[in-house]
C-alpha cells in the first residue's frame, strides 16, 4: 500500500489523459541529475476524486482505491516499472469526497528516449479505467550550467519522517496540472541548477526568477525576484509568488543563472495558465470602464460586434460566457457596453498599450478570413481559424487534396505550443469534399478533439483491409501516395 497525498482543490482540468468508463487521470514528470551517478525521473499522477469509486471500508469509512501500473520501456525492453495500489485517506460521509488522489514516484534511468505507460484501475469498479501514454528524453546534464526540470507545487512542509515527497528536509507534494484557477494564488516551484562549480569556480552568481507573459521575457509588474547563490554540486532554486491579482491569461516561469557581470549563463522556462474570473466582468463595472481615449471609439457598431466575436478563440471560459451575453443584448446600453468590455479584454492582456496588441491580433484575425472564410462561416469561426489564432501559424503543413481513397486532409505541426507541449499535431479535414470547411479531426494539444483512429476516419476507402473492426488498430496500412506519415 502507498500513501496518499488528498488535494483539496477541485481541479477541472484533466486535458492530458486518455479516458475509458469514467476514471481521469492527470500524468507530468520531471527530470532531474545527481552528479557522479545519473540521472532519475519524477512522476507525478493525480486521480479526480470525482472520477473513482468510494466504499465502505473495514473501519466503516468511504475510501478508494486504484491499482497503478507505471512502465518505461525502449522497444521491447523494460527500463523500469512500479506496480502498486492507491488508496485515498478516509472519509465518514459523501459531503467530505471532495479531494483528489496524488501520487509521486522517482524512477533512475539511463539518457536515451523512453515510452511511459502509465495504467490505473479503480478496484472498488474494475471496468473503471485509464490509460496514459507519453514519449519522453533522458538528457544528460552536460558540462555547461543547466537547470533540471522546474516542478509546480500545491504546497510543502518540513519533513517529519522521510517519506517519497521529502527532497533537502522538505515535503514538497506537487501540483500537477499547470492550470490555476482563481482559488489558487499561490505559485510554488523547485528546480536544480548543474555545473556551477565547474562552470564558475567560486564566484557567487545571481539567480533571478520572474512571471512573464507567454512569448515574452519581460517580467509581469511585481512578480520577479533575485538570490546570489555560491556555487555547488547541485545548486537548488525554490521559490513563490503570490499571483492572487494574476489575471487570466497564458504566462511562462522563468529562472536565469547570471553572472556578476549580469551575462545570461542558463535559462529555463515552464509554461502554466492562469484562469481568473476577474472582478471586471462584473456588469456594473463593465459600466464604469472609461472610454475616453480609447482605441474603440474608432469602430462603428458593425465592427464592434465583429471584434467581439473574432476574440472568441483566445477568451477565457467566464469571457466567451460574457461576449456571448453582450452579442445576444438588443439593449440600448448594448454598443457602449460592447465597447467597455473589448477595451477592458485588451486592457488585461497588455495594460500598458492594449490597441498594439489588438492590432496584432486583429491582423492575424484578417489573416485567417482571407484564407478560412465559406460561404457560412467567417475565418475566425471555422476550426482551422480557431486553432490559429489560439496557436499560431504551424511549423509544418501538409495539404493533401486528391489522395486516393481519403477525404482531402491537412496536417499542421507544430514544434512547440502555449500548453509546453512539444512536437503537436492538428488534423483537419473535409467531409464535404468540397468548399474551404475543415473540421478539426485530432490533436495532441491538451483540451482538443482526439481521436487516436483519425486515419480510418480520412480514408474511407482502406478502412476494411486495414482492420478497421479492431479497435486496438489505430492506422490504416501504407499505401503508395499517403502522406500521412510525413511527420
């Protein structure tokens, strides 16, 4: 039996997860080097509450319980693998299920790639299960000054008696989603800085960490600080901000090792989201949001409107609620209100020139009309439109139009995305075999559609020869002409 740490937090987020009957699961890890012996793998699992079976156990409480199985494999050989049992801390009544089950394991391995395979199931509701899949590097720490992977944390304590969470006398238990809604203000991390002995003898040198916006280096107001630090073998870098007036947004984590001359020597950076339903959504202080001067007062009605609906991609949950709204109102306060709400939606997003950055918005919103308009649809509403402006313009494109047996499709990869996902796909396609309508099929990216047999679905004319009837099968047979491998 191993034990467990119960968030309180209700976390909704569980993007990164394949789900079958009910159970979520949430998997990050992290990487990490002790000099002269290698290097080892933090895991870090959290199961939803909400998504396991409670029973009456032996003392008459409520408690789960879910077998978990945690394989790293290269080819068809095992590098390591756990198998244990998770049970939740006990509960007298169904009003206290509100917790989470979190568990964190530490895994030595050799540097190469690795295929991570991680199985739970609930033993109090066997065909409760999940099942999540990951590829992932082992680097080494190299000669120059490197950081480990950063690790977010829900909160610490110093250790009493040693236990898996304890590293240097304290209890650090993680927090594994890097989504912060607005009843977590609390932004905690730990990560390691290599090769400062060798790299700087016995100079002292500067550790500065700082909140930014995404695609930005420049610190968020407040929410930097610095330590010197000696050099040593493995120099640690654990630290917190308040962000309780963070607004909602996509940000980076960053952590710099500068020398006494202020050079930049290593940088390391961890995205996260912070999702914040902020006080001026408010309708009576939508009210009180000062136009004089601003950049809306030079649209008319019409455009107001289109400005509103083309920001739909990029709001958050409570503000794609509140545009809805305002589109909807046949009010005669509507245009002024519609006005105050996109002033203050850029305001947020940039305080200090919010037009500069709806103008780079608005240019891209003009981009993907030209491209992904139909005849019902502006660019911006069509699926292809939403996941560009959300992401931007892919790294790589294959556009299939005329293949044998399949629907036209596209292809966008991606190198990277705000999620801190790497080496993403989107599918698109078009079941209509003509026009400019591409739905979106599939994708890696946390929180999009998925559908791991997306290639049965474009090629309908393979999809018996291929096994389309087995539904372990998820890839239709080459075939001469295919591009979908391309990636």
């Amino acid at each position: 039996m191993r034990n467990l740490f119960a968030s309180t937090l209700f976390l909704l987020l569980f993007a990164q997860m394949t789900c079958l009957a009910g159970m979520k699961a949430e998997l990050d890890y992290g990487i990490f080097h002790i000099p002269g012996q290698g290097a080892y793998v933090e895991t870090y699992l959290l199961v939803p509450g909400s998504g396991v079976e409670f029973v009456s156990n032996s003392s008459g409480n409520l408690q789960a319980s879910v077998e978990i199985s945690i394989l790293f494999q290269q080819g068809e050989q095992v590098a390591a693998f756990d198998k244990f049992v998770l049970n939740s801390k006990e509960a007298t009544n169904e009003e206290e299920l509100t917790f989470n089950l979190i568990d964190m394991k530490r895994f030595s391995l050799k540097e190469g790639n690795y295929d991570l395979e991680v199985k739970l199931k609930d033993l109090n509701k066997e065909e409760n299960v999940a099942e999540i899949k990951e590829s992932i590097e082992v680097k080494s720490a190299g000669d120059d000054i490197s950081f480990s992977d950063i690790t977010l944390m829900e909160h610490y304590a110093e250790t009493g008696e040693e236990n898996e969470y304890s590293r240097n006398g304290i209890d650090m238990y993680p927090y594994v989603l890097n989504y912060y809604p607005t009843s977590a203000n609390r932004l905690i991390f730990y990560s390691e800085i290599y090769n400062t002995l060798s790299g700087l003898g016995n100079q002292e040198f500067l550790v500065s960490y700082f909140i930014s916006a995404y695609k930005s280096l420049e610190p968020v107001a407040n929410l930097r600080k610095f330590k010197k630090q000696s050099p040593s073998e493995v120099n640690v870098v654990f630290g917190e901000f308040d962000i309780t007036d963070l607004p909602s947004g996509n940000f980076m984590l960053n952590i710099e090792v500068r020398s006494k001359m202020n050079k930049l020597l290593a940088h390391k950076q961890e995205f996260f989201q912070r999702s914040k339903f902020f006080e001026s959504v408010a309708l009576d202080q939508i009210k009180s949001v000062e136009l004089l001067g601003s950049f809306t007062n030079e649209f008319d009605a019409v455009e107001v409107e289109y400005h509103l609906a083309s920001a739909l991609p990029i709001a958050e949950d409570s503000e794609v609620d509140y545009i809805d709204n305002l589109l909807s109102q046949h009010s005669l306060e509507r245009d002024e209100m519609q006005r105050q709400f996109l002033h203050n939606f850029w305001v947020l997003r940039n305080p200090a020139n919010p037009k500069a950055e709806f103008d780079k918005y608005a240019k891209q919103v003009k981009w993907v009309d030209e491209n992904y308009s139909t005849a019902l649809k502006k660019g911006f509403e069509s699926d292809r439109g939403i996941a560009y402006l959300k992401y931007g313009a892919p790294n790589n494109l294959i556009d299939s139009a005329m293949e044998p047996g399949a629907y036209p499709y596209e292809i966008w990869h991606y190198y990277s995305v705000p999620t801190g996902q790497n080496d993403v796909k989107f599918i698109f396609y078009n079941p209509e075999m003509a026009g400019n309508d591409f739905l979106l099929l599939h994708s890696d990216v946390y929180g999009e559609a998925k559908d791991d047999r997306w290639e049965f679905t474009i090629f309908k004319g393979f999809k018996e020869q291929s096994g389309f009837k087995d539904l372990d099968q998820t890839k239709i047979k080459e075939h001469f002409g295919t591009k979908v491998r391309n990636f």
